[in-house]
C-alpha cells in the first residue's frame, strides 16, 4: 500500500478502459475509489469493447507522432505486469506483426518499410522490422504462403483480448468491494462541489466533449472518429499474430483471438455517427480479408460493430488538470484515439505519479501533454 494514496478519496467518472485500470490501480494503492458509469457493467458503451487491442507501436509509428510510439513501447512491458496482478486470466500474445501486400502494391510497401525503417533510426527503442521472402514468410505465417511471397515482420509487438481484460477488471474491483455505480450518469462537476472527494478522474471518452472543450481558454476541439469492426469465428483460418494488409483503400487489420474468433477492422471516418455498418464498409473490409486468407469465406460473422473514438485536434492524448479552487481536484483524461491499449499503460502511470506528487517525470519522458487550468503545459520539448 502506498502512504500517498491511503485514505485519499477519488471519484471516476467513465467506466471505459482508463476508469477501470485507475480504479483498480488506485484501490490497490489504499485509496477510496467509487466509479461512475452512466452504462452497465458490461461496457457495451465503450470505446474499447470494440477494439482489437493491438500492442504495435512500430506499425502505428507509421501514422502517428513518435511521443505516442514512446508510450507505446513504455506500455508492452507494463501490460504484462498489469495482467499478471489480475484474478482472472486474459489473453494475451507477443509474436509480433506480420505486413503483407499484394503485387500490385508493391511500391506502396516499400515506402511503408522505409518509413519503419527510419523510425528505427530515430527510437533505438524500435526492433527494426524484417524483410520475409517466400520461405522465410512460410516459416513464420505458413497459413498464407500460398497467397503471398514476400512480407514484413515487426518482432516484439503484442495483442491482448479487450473484452477478457474488461472483464477481469471488473472481476477486481468486485473482489476490492469498489463501489460501482452502474447505469448512473453523473457530471464530474458536480461530484467536485459536493466535497466528498479529494479528486474527481474523468474518463468519459466523448461523453466529455461538452466539459473538455470548455476546459481552458483555448478550444480542445474533442471529437469522434467512427471505427467499424467484424469480429468472425474462422476455425479454417490459422494466422498466428496480428496481420495487416497494405492497401491502398482499405488497409486491413486483422487480429487472432482465442477460439478462433478474429476481429478485422480498418475504416476510420470524420464522424460522430453510431448508426450500424454500411454495406460498402461490410463489402470491403470482407473482401479484403478474403485476400489474406481464403479459410475467411467459411467463416461465420458474430458482430458487426460500430463506435466513435474519442480523438483531440492534435491526435494526441492529453491529461487536464484543474485544482485552483476549494472544490475537489479534477483530472480529465482523453485523446486516446485508436491507440487506447498501445498506450494507457502509460497514462496509467503517468495519473498516478501526479496524484502521489504533484508531477510526472514519465509523462516528461514520453512526452504527454499535461496541462492545468493555470499553466500553459509540462509537455516535454521532445514530443515537439
């Protein structure tokens, strides 16, 4: 039990991914902790019930900024240590990323491993990836030999299962007696002047825009970025890791679970809308998969799955802080954007250095933003 937190008082609104790793993180340091959740315990309202929960950050370091690729390769090894304090058992894989590409994309390829390559260079943290020719990809991935001959190999990047782990910290907060208020919608605000609390955590994910983007004087510019996913029970296919198709529309994911369930994924569309699957997304995200791996027809379609990924101007994550005033202290989290597994980890730990002192040297480190309601921000130049 850390002396810091005993007998401190936090109240977490959001009972997505963040909320539920700070709530156990937080009572398993001493703390009083209550969650709030205006959804129920099954997190159907979350943003990360419909992930694929990959652990990449070389392949995301492709499109993202390299402090976000930081707290990526910071998350692998904490993501093991999380897991392995939990009751319950989740699924969780480190044998790397597989890239493949059809012919006619070839050139396309090559300019992705380039820049893969030169991240490398930059962050010597990076496992430089691994040019696969026939043989080589046979031995690593033999399900889709027959369809490919050359590919990219990213060793060291992981994956876990959303849903197990969503449910194992459940499991824990139940096992820790956590009040949990489920199906109760509440304001952060008003948790704050009530003074039953030291501090008010608010993970809310979009349900916070209205609060975040009237947060400080400068305009945060919170916003959804639609996500559609198929998960599909394929005892046909084989794949061993992660796989992602190069493409020039429609560059798939698609993730290995147990049971052989896979979820594919690859949209991401400017927009806030939760309406089902469009049949041109549905027809393009399976044709695709098809490609990959023929088994794919035989399989059966389990969910088809939409959901709006809180997402900042930048594309970056930020924690807000606010204690200028007698009311309880508040801490808002978001941005995670479609890197909330890669990277909350590190969030994780970079909240729970603020709350013991006052400051995060991580969060110096790896360069997240964290700004206060007086301060401009303690984002390190580095992330510059």
């Amino acid at each position: 039990m850390s002396s810091s937190f005993a007998d401190k008082r936090f109240a977490i609104v959001g009972a997505g991914l963040m909320g539920r790793l700070l709530a156990v993180a937080l009572a398993k340091r001493g703390a009083q902790v209550e969650l709030f959740e205006k959804g129920g315990s099954d997190g159907s309202l979350a943003a990360a019930r419909i992930a694929a929960a990959m652990l990449a950050p070389l392949a995301e370091s492709a499109i993202t900024e390299n402090n976000v690729v930081r707290m990526g390769i910071h998350s692998l090894p904490r993501w093991k240590q999380l897991i392995s304090e939990l009751a319950k058992p989740i699924f969780f894989q480190q044998e790397g990323t597989l890239i493949l590409w059809h012919r006619q994309d070839a050139s396309d390829a090559e300019r992705f491993a380039s820049h893969l390559e030169s991240n490398c260079i930059r962050n010597s943290d990076l496992s430089k990836p691994i040019h696969l020719n026939s043989q080589s990809l046979a031995e690593i991935e033999p399900s889709v030999a027959d369809r490919f001959t050359q590919g990219l190999y990213l060793p060291n990047e992981g994956q876990l299962d959303n849903r197990q782990l969503l449910e194992a910290l459940l499991v824990e907060l139940t096992l820790m007696k956590v009040p949990c208020h489920w199906n109760q919608a509440v304001e952060p605000e008003a948790l704050r002047k009530n003074r039953q609390f030291d501090w008010v955590i608010d993970c809310r994910g979009l349900g916070a825009k209205e609060s975040w983007n009237s947060a400080s004087n400068s305009a945060k510019d919170l916003r959804g970025i639609r996500g559609e996913v198929i998960r599909l029970h394929a005892p046909e296919v084989k794949l061993r890791r992660p796989t992602r198709l190069i493409h020039p529309r429609y560059p798939i994911y698609i993730a290995p679970k147990e049971d052989d369930v896979y979820v594919v994924g690859a949209t991401e569309i400017e927009s806030e809308d939760l309406s089902p699957m469009s049949v041109r997304s549905a027809m393009e995200l399976l044709s695709a998969t098809y490609t990959v791996h023929s088994g794919f027809a035989e399989a059966r379609i389990l969910e088809m799955t939409t959901q709006c990924r809180p997402t900042l101007k930048d594309n970056l994550p930020e924690i807000f802080l606010d204690h200028t005033s007698n009311d309880a202290g508040l801490m808002m989290i978001n941005g995670l954007y479609r890197h909330g597994f890669m990277i909350s980890p590190a969030i994780l730990d970079c909240a729970l250095e603020i709350f013991s002192s006052g400051t995060s040297t991580t969060a110096l480190r790896l360069g997240l933003k964290v700004t206060t309601a007086v301060s401009t921000s303690m984002e390190a130049s580095a992330c510059a």
